[in-house]
C-alpha cells in the first residue's frame, strides 16, 4: 500500500458530514457518495494522543476501542472535560436541551452555545429542541433537576440508536411528540435557576440532514478494523459517528461506526467493485439491545 492515511473521525458542518484526515484535507460525504478504504497490511492500531498531542509511546488500543486512546491518554483527555465534570469554571453560556433518536428515547443534555447544533449532529439526534442557555453550572444544575425530576438520562446507547433508524415514525409532529411532552413538564417544574434563561419549545428536525427517510434496514454493523481489512460501498445514510453503506453483491446495507477508523493507518480499496472485509456483527433488534441493558 503506497499511500497511507489516518483518519481523525466524522465532522458535522452546515453542508452536512465529512471524514477529517490528520494533516490533510476533509472529505465530504454527500448521499450516493463511494466510501472507500483499505486497512494497512500488517499494521496495528495506535493511540491517537489527547488534546493535540501525540501518544509519547504510541500505544496499542484495542480494535474495537471507540475512543482510541490508552488509558494515559484518555486520562488526559477528561482531564479537561466538560463532561467529566472538570471545567467548573469555564465562562462560555451552554444551552440544555432535550433530543430524541427514536420512541421512548430521549435524552436530556447540555452544549456550549457557540457549537450550535453540532453536538447533536454528532450524537445522532433525530430530533431536538432548545431548554434554556445560561452559565455552564446553572445548566448542569438543570440537567440535573431534569434527569430526577422526569426520568430522563443523559446519555442513550448507540446500539439504539441505530436499531430504529430504518423504522422511525414519517411525520415531524410524530418524531417531536415525545420532546415537545417533556418540554411542557419540564418548564413546569419549580426549582430552575434564575440564571437560565428558558427557551420556547421550536423542534429542529434531522430526518432529512442525515437521510433518513426510507432508509434500508441493516443487515450488520461493522465490529472493527483490521489489518489487510476494507470496505467499498455507497453511503446511503449517516448520523452521529455513523455511516450506512451499501456494500453491494447483495451484501445490504451496513453500519460503519467511524470511531473505529481512527488510529489506523489507511489505504485505497485496491479490488473492483464494492465489498467488504472486515468483521462485521449481526445487526440487534431493538428488543434484543433493550434486553441485554434491562
């Protein structure tokens, strides 16, 4: 494999998703478009560093890891983390908000507000709708009160997610019912802090944005890369971290969680045609995920 590269994950900008290369251009992702890649011959899998800097000892992570990172790095990374809780001081305003990714799965959650949507590009959100925006602890505060005043949690497994995909409800007013129910409780509640400033309910819809609509069930997910491993295939869909390809020879469609292309060293798919080879799981039905968490 003469050229190689290494791919930093999936982007959500205006024009919608595109793959990020480390010192090198983005690939946009438009429907229809071929995602193609061959996985380096005897390589292996190497941390992707934190915060900018790379892994000192390039460390081996394992291939199914989403995160990429040994467990040094990973340290470093939450170190600084809004998510973990390490950056009580950080004066940028955050919005919460409330998303949905198919029925009886809602979240609550918070986001700086200069990210605009993205965060809930990158999650995956089907729909979503705006709480409030105010200083990053009074919005952690009413995520909080959230999460035990109306049952909702702050994160929602992506086996989930995509498990519904092909077979979420056609209308927006359908998509948004559940959100727009739990708006209404939640700006009921007493308890907010005086300084969040409290959103209408507006439902901002991503059906369409991620190309959801008459989607193809899939027949499998991608497990993990490996070395001499590869993908060609047509993307049909892509939310959050994840792309659905169409891999022909009757192959249907399969989910490729990007995640797991980072830290490898990649390649052009060097065969004619689509194809796949690389391991790739039966895909769950929702009642399967939901009995293994339940």
């Amino acid at each position: 494999m003469a050229q190689v590269w290494k791919c930093s994950g999936l982007r959500w900008s205006v024009d919608g998703p595109v793959l990020v290369w480390r010192d090198g251009p983005t690939s946009a992702l438009p429907w229809g478009k071929r995602v193609a890649f061959r996985v380096a011959e005897g390589g292996a899998r190497a941390c992707v560093g934190a915060r900018g800097h790379a892994c000192p000892v390039g460390a081996p992570v394992p291939g199914r890891s989403t995160g990429a990172r040994c467990e040094e790095c990973a340290r470093l990374d939450r170190a600084h983390s809004v998510a973990a809780d390490t950056m009580a001081d950080d004066p940028r305003p955050y919005r919460v908000y409330l998303a949905w990714f198919g029925p009886g799965m809602a979240k609550v959650g918070i986001t700086a507000v200069e990210r605009g949507p993205a965060r809930l590009l990158e999650q995956g959100a089907v729909c979503f709708s705006w709480l409030g925006a105010g200083p990053l602890m009074a919005a952690r505060r009413t995520e909080e009160l959230l999460r035990a005043a109306l049952g909702v949690p702050d994160r929602i497994p992506y086996a989930l997610k995509r498990a519904v995909r092909s077979a979420l409800p056609a209308g927006a007013a359908e998509r948004a019912a559940e959100i727009r129910e739990l708006h209404g409780r939640a700006t009921a509640l007493p308890g907010w802090p005086e300084s969040l400033e409290r959103a209408p309910f507006r439902p901002v819809d991503h059906l369409d944005v991620f190309g959801l609509a008459g989607l193809p069930a899939p027949v499998g997910a991608v497990g993990e890369l490996v070395a001499g491993g590869g993908v060609s295939g047509e993307l049909v869909a892509a939310a959050g971290p994840d792309l659905h390809l169409a891999v022909g020879d009757g192959g249907g469609v399969v989910v490729l969680d990007t995640r797991l292309m980072t830290g490898w060293g990649l390649g052009p798919w060097d065969a004619e045609g689509d194809g796949l080879t690389l391991p790739v799981r039966e895909f769950e039905s929702v009642r399967e995920v939901q009995d293994g968490l339940f």
